[in-house]
C-alpha cells in the first residue's frame, strides 16, 4: 500500500502527476529514491516518443540579474500555446534563463560547437597528456573523458542543473515533456552582461 504522504514527496519533488506517481511508488516498493529514477527513466521514454514532433508554439523568457547588469534571453519551444501559457512551461522557461544567467554556457548542445573549438581544446588536452608521458590508447580515452568535462562546462544542455546538481538541463527538459505532456525544445538563448 502506497502512503499518500509519499505521493505527495513525490510529486513536490518530481512535478509528476497523481498517477504517475502513485504507480511509480508501487513499482518501486515504496521507496522514493526508486520511485524518482523510476519516473525519470519513464520521462526518457515518453521525451523519446515525443521527439519528432514539431514545435510551433512557446515563448521567450528574460530574466535581469544584478540590477540590471546581467540580462537572459531563451526560447522555448512547445507544440500547442495551451501548455506555453502553463505555469509549468513558465518555470521551465525562467529556470532555463537562471541557468543560462548562473552557468554561462557559450553553446546551447555539444553539436553547436564549432570543428575548430574542439580541435583546438583536444590539442590543449593532448599536449597536456604529452607533458604527463601519457601515450597510447589510453590518450583516445582520456581525451572523451575531457571533451565530455568541455561540453558539461560549456553546452547549456550537458550543464549541471542550478536546482539539483544531481540533474543536467537535459534531463530537467526531458521531465517536463513527461509531466506536460508535449514535446519541448530549447531553441537558442543569449546572455548579455555589462561590460562584455
């Protein structure tokens, strides 16, 4: 038997709805830690679905920080202006502009980085390596490990998310499409600050 307590954790801390949640639980055995990696593998799933579809709809949100010496522009995009006006999708969208304004990604995915950025950081690593008598193939290896480090530092979608580092922004989407329903894109963000 599920405790509806339980149900309430989890969806405070999932944004899961009742059911979800309640089956999630049950799947689980009643522990909440298995029930959060449940919903969540369940999320890739339903995102994975989902993916292909187009997304016409969804708003830009800006977020001034500093007093208005830092400020963040992100599109998102949903499919229907229905879930765009939820107060979910507004969350998302000003969570993803305080990331943006915290984190300071430089590309949106690992694809948006240009040829040369990557082959200039993979020299940097290889000279690196060279100087600690590194060789071989175990250099291929170290080399993804650093490229991956890059792209968690630099891609806004590998990045860490500000809320629960236990999350990337990747996931925190993927989530949303789950628990909203529809397919959600970032399309693109700027971040200006004064100065710069």
């Amino acid at each position: 038997m599920v405790n509806v307590n339980d149900i309430q954790k989890l969806r405070e801390h999932t944004g899961a709805g009742m059911m979800d949640a309640k089956m999630a639980l049950q799947d689980a055995g009643g522990d909440l830690d298995k029930a959060v990696v449940f919903l969540r593998q369940r999320g890739t799933k339903v995102a994975a679905a989902k993916g292909e579809r187009a997304t016409g709809e969804g708003l830009v949100e800006a977020y001034v920080h500093l007093g208005g010496k830092l400020g963040v522009l992100v599109e998102v995009a949903c499919e229907t202006d229905f879930v765009a006006r939820t107060d979910k999708f507004k969350e998302l969208a000003h969570d993803l502009a305080m990331q943006v304004a915290a984190a300071n990604p430089l590309y949106l995915t690992p694809a948006d980085v240009p040829a040369e950025v990557i082959e200039r950081e993979k020299g940097v690593y290889r000279e690196q390596l060279k100087s600690e008598h590194k060789e071989g193939s175990m250099v291929e290896k170290i080399l993804e490990g650093k490229l991956a480090k890059f792209f968690a530092e630099t891609c806004l979608m590998q990045q860490q998310f500000f809320k629960n580092d236990k999350q990337t922004v990747t996931e925190v989407v993927t989530a949303a499409v789950a628990a909203l329903g529809e397919n959600i894109k970032v399309k693109r963000f700027v971040r200006f600050a004064l100065g710069n």
